[in-house]
C-alpha cells in the first residue's frame, strides 16, 4: 500500500468545511457523509413533503451503520444534490437523531412550527 500523504481539499471544499469563527473547529478528517441522519430530518424537503424537524419517512432507523435512506437510489433533486458540510461535525458525533436534529436546527436558527 502506498502512503497518499496529506488530505488535500479543493477550494471550494475548503470553503464547505470552514467553520463560521463564532463555532469550535471540527476535524477535517470527516468530511464524508456518516449518515447521521441530521440533514434527513431537520430542514424542511418540499419535494418530500417534510415539514422542519420531522425525520423524512424515508429514513430508515440506525442499524449500526448509521440512517440509510429507503429511495436513495430515487431520491429527489434536493436530496441528492447535498454535500456534507461543517455543520455534519457539528451535529453528527451527538448521540440521538433528536439531538442532531435539534442542533442542526439551533445553528440555523430555526424552530419547527
């Protein structure tokens, strides 16, 4: 196995992964979805039918391996073009859907109807 040295990140990556200076850094080693379930569950998906901080139907429970979409293979438009961003770190290491989605919403500062 070759050594692939330091994780090199295009800029535009970068720019996704720069924390705002209000909030803690976080690792730059996740920056791949963990499927924490966070962005499945607190904002609101029109094409869905999802209202703000209602886990979308379609997301599955954690089996171990993190929430898996049940039509990521159909799914729409908006959800297939998210990327992970720094927000991920921020929510994914707290321990329940709940709180993640909690979170998530706090940093945006949003609340559900």
């Amino acid at each position: 196995m070759t050594a692939r040295g330091p994780l090199r990140l295009t800029p535009e990556a970068q720019a996704r992964f720069t924390h705002p200076p209000e909030y803690a850094p976080r690792s730059p080693v996740t920056l791949d979805c963990t499927a924490c379930g966070a962005c499945c569950a607190a904002p609101d998906i029109y094409a869905l039918h999802k209202p703000l901080g209602v886990p979308c139907v379609n997301l599955g429970p954690d089996q171990g391996c993190g929430h898996l979409c049940a039509i990521y293979a159909t799914r729409p438009s908006v959800c297939r073009g998210y990327q992970p961003d720094w927000v991920c770190g921020e929510v994914a290491p707290l321990p329940t859907l709940a709180a993640r989605t909690r979170r998530f919403l706090e940093i945006y500062g949003l609340q559900p109807d």
